[in-house]
DNA sequence: GCGGGCAGTTTCCAGCTGGTTACCGAAAAG
DNA sequence: CTTTTCGGTAACCAGCTGGAAACTGCCCGC
C-alpha cells in the first residue's frame, strides 16, 4: 500500500528493479496506476477510487509520475476546470508490474479464505 | 527502490493490491525477496548482494518478513554463527510479482539503450 | 446570495525511518 | 597476540513525508 522513494539514492545505474522501483515507488503510486490502467480519469475520480489518498498526496503523485514521463496532464479549459490523467507508452509498460501484484494479492486473498 | 510501510493503515480487508503490498512495503523489500528466489542465503550473503542495504534496514526487514511468514529464519549453532533465511511457501508466492517487477525494468533499460 | 463541486495549494506538525557509529562474544586465521 | 568474520543490537539524529485543516477561484443550480 505504501511505497517510499529515496531522494539520495537513485536507481542503480544497471538494475532493472531499481529501475522499475524508481516508477512504481512512493506512496499510493501503485493504487493511482492501478486506476489509470482501463483509461484516463479525471482527479476527482481518481479521488473517489481511493477514499484513503489525500489530495496533496495525490496531486504530489501525479505531478511526480508526469514528471518520470509515466503520464500526461491534460487540462480542458472548461468550468469548473477539467483535469484528466492518462498513462503514456512508459506508463502502460508498468503495468504487467502492477497487474501481477494485484494477481499474486487475489491469490493470496483466496489463500486466507479457503484456508 | 524503496518501500515504506505504513504503521495505521494496514491491508483495506478485500483489495488485493493492498494485500499483496502489505508484504512487499518496506525500503528495500523487493530487493530481499529477489535475492531469495534462487535458494536459501545467509545474512552476509544478503548484505553482500545489496551492499545499499544497511545492517540496520537489512535486519528489520528480515525480522518483519519473518513475522509475516514469508520467510523462516534457521539459525545453525556453529561458530561463527551460520544463521539461513528462506522462503516460504506464502514468500514464493510472491516471486511473480518480483519477477514482473524486474522483467519490466528489464524492458525498460532496453528502452532506454535502443530508444 | 448561498452552497457545492472541481482541482488543487498552503501551512503546520508529528512521527516514522533510515543512516551512522559503536559495540557484543566466540572462534579461527595470521 | 591481534585481527577478522559472523550476525547482529543499541543509541542517536536528521529529514522526509504523509495527514489534517483551511483556503482559493470559478461557475452552476437553487
């Protein structure tokens, strides 16, 4: 649930986790992709999909993953503004990363209740 | 590269990122489990493999994974002190979720290099 | 004229946490 | 005799960071 990037230590010149870790780190970082991954969303929504984030971790999230390149920012000039949040072509490669941690949770969810 | 668990907030009961996230938070956490997934290491091993990890960090997350029932820890009474630390059936369930996690950085070096 | 929704920003604060250093006992190596 | 290895533990400290609450501007609906 709870991811922690390291300002000091950067990811490891050669090493892929490091690498992808560098993406997927930080706090909620996985649950914000997890719900950008059947399409853009809007901030509210992204809100709305997980209660538990607060808006300045969020917004801090999201500026940091438009920063890496992992998504886009658009802002439609509507009012009340519009703000909608899309995965770039980096962003979709994280995802085999995260569907495979949601696969291994669902396996393991099943583990507890079947005993 | 660095996980952080959260004291308070723990697994939200049915999500599977949650669950699995639970074991897997935590600085360095990823990079332990990775380097189990060949076989049982000791502990100078595990420090020698991810010469970043302080004993510190290294010990705590050891003893947290143990908790948790990812990994046993077998201490063997020679001297000095052999002390194994393997995974557990819960831990190699978790493999897949690693092993994606590097395959994506994988990928992305590649992306990088030939990009 | 009031409230609400959108999409944030700002401020402040507590606390967890990781890094660093020093230290442990036993035994083997030099 | 001294040093190293093994597998840690204890103490201390700085810093990042997430949470909470208040505030913003704009427009729409009532």
């Amino acid at each position: 649930m709870v991811l922690k990037v390291r300002k000091k230590v950067r990811a490891l010149p050669g090493c892929p986790m490091s690498k992808c870790m560098d993406l997927l780190g930080g706090c909620w970082t996985p649950e914000v992709l997890w719900s950008l991954s059947e399409g853009p969303r809007r901030f509210s929504e992204l809100r709305r999909d997980n209660p538990f984030i607060s808006a300045k971790v969020m917004t801090s999230r999201l500026r940091d993953l438009e920063k890496r390149g992992v998504l886009t920012r658009n802002v439609m000039p509507t009012s009340p503004p519009t703000v909608e949040y899309e995965l770039t072509d980096l962003g979709k490669e994280l995802l085999p990363a995260i569907r495979s941690i949601v696969e291994v949770g669902s396996r393991l969810l099943l583990r507890d209740s079947t005993g």
